[in-house]
C-alpha cells in the first residue's frame, strides 16, 4: 500500500521523482569522497523530489511587502504566480496528495542542494483531507538578478510522517560521566581511525555499525532507500 497518492488535476503537472542520491558539489570531490559519507548519502535519498517541466524564470526587485508585483515572471508563467508577496513564488503543481490521517506531508529545501538563488518555504501539510493542489512557494534570495530554474531541477522534497507518533514527544538531558575506560575506548578508537585514514583507506565503522576490533555496537534502522513512483496514469489515459 503505497503511503502517498498523487492525482494529477493537470496532464502536464510538476514531476514527482524518488530524490537521488546524486549531488553535484559530491562528483566534483576527490574520488566521490563525499560519497564515502554515509549519514550524507542516507539524508540525500530521504523523499521524493517535485520539480517543473518546463524552465521557470523570474527576477525580484529585493523590496518585501504584500504586493504581488516586485517578482516579475519571465517564463513558465503557467506553473507560477506571485500572489503571496514577501519576495517569493508559488507554483501550480498540479498535483493533489493523499494519505491516510495520521500521515502528513513535510516539503522542504531538497537535501543537501545549496541554491544560492532561492529556498523552499517549508510547509507540512494533513493530506488526508486536503484535497487542493498541493502548496508550493519559494523565496528569492537574490534581488535584481534574473534567475532562471531549469525544467527537472528539484525544487523541493516531499517527505512523508507521522505527527501521531511524534506528538507529546520529549528529548530528555542529562549529564554524561566520563570514566577512564570510555575515554581508553575513545583513545583506541581514535588512535586506529587515523592509521586507516592516513593510508587512504575508510574505516566504514559507523556504515558497518561496528568498533575499530570488527565488533558489533548496534544497528541501522535500514542501510538503503529504494523510493519508487507507481505511475498509473498512462494505462489510464489508454482505458
């Protein structure tokens, strides 16, 4: 049972992608060396991306009121408005999402994508009852520049939770007690990390969920993420 639903309201709607784990500031690092990172590369597949199909295209005159008018639109004027002022655009997604009542949907900057030009506006929205296109907005970071978004960049991440099991929640602090054995522990820990490192190697220690002797310390919740978009709309176009 998938978690979310997405109805089209327009054939040429944005596009709903599982966001991957790609990154170029992490091709251009020595040997993928970013990649190496596994708490990086785990946050980077964490969602599904909404992007434009076509390139849209703006420019801020940098002043913030309520007016519609200091963002002018230069292209993709059909997936864009500026009715919300305070420097920013909203977009016509297209797309209506739904799931179950205790699964509400977080939007959010695509992980681990610096745009200099722009950020999301983070918004979470109860979709087991809103049953409008989903909410889209950004705001300009860059005053009198023209900036352009290219069709298929992610513009953001949808990520599905449960508000349910968060509620109430509380983080609980305490004062840690440092003993000689876990800073012995600490030592040899370091000391054996920065033999592996400074011969080129990895340790893949945290990755493997294990201590610098091979020993298991615990485990991941899941190591991977293997996000998929059930298309259904083309067989029913062809019914």
């Amino acid at each position: 049972m998938p978690i979310l639903k997405a109805y089209k309201t327009n054939p040429n709607s944005f596009i709903l992608d599982p966001i991957s784990v790609k990154r170029d500031w992490m091709d251009e690092t020595p040997d993928g060396h970013a990649y190496r990172c596994f708490p990086v590369t785990m946050a980077n597949t964490i969602g599904w991306t909404l992007s434009c199909p076509v390139d849209v295209s703006f420019i801020w005159d940098g002043k913030i009121d309520t007016t519609p008018d200091r963002v002018k639109i230069l292209s993709g004027e059909q997936y864009c408005y500026t009715g919300r002022g305070q420097g920013s655009v909203s977009f016509n997604t297209g797309l209506i999402l739904k799931s179950e009542k205790n699964i509400s949907v977080l939007s959010i900057t695509p992980q681990n994508y610096f745009y200099e030009d722009f950020e999301v506006m983070s918004s979470l929205i109860s979709t087991s009852f809103f049953n409008v296109d989903f909410p889209l907005a950004i705001k300009v970071k860059i005053p009198n520049k023209e900036i352009t978004i290219k069709a298929g960049t992610p513009i953001a991440t949808i990520i599905p939770i449960s508000l349910t099991s968060l509620k109430d929640e509380s983080i609980e602090i305490n004062n840690f007690i440092s003993t000689d054995e876990y800073r012995d522990k600490l030592k040899k820990y370091g000391d054996a990390a920065q033999v592996i490192n400074q011969s080129g190697n990895w340790t893949d220690w945290y990755r493997d969920a294990i201590d610098e002797t091979g020993n298991s310390i615990g485990e991941h919740e899941v190591k991977s993420l293997k996000l998929k978009v059930i298309d259904n709309t083309k067989e029913q176009n062809n019914a």
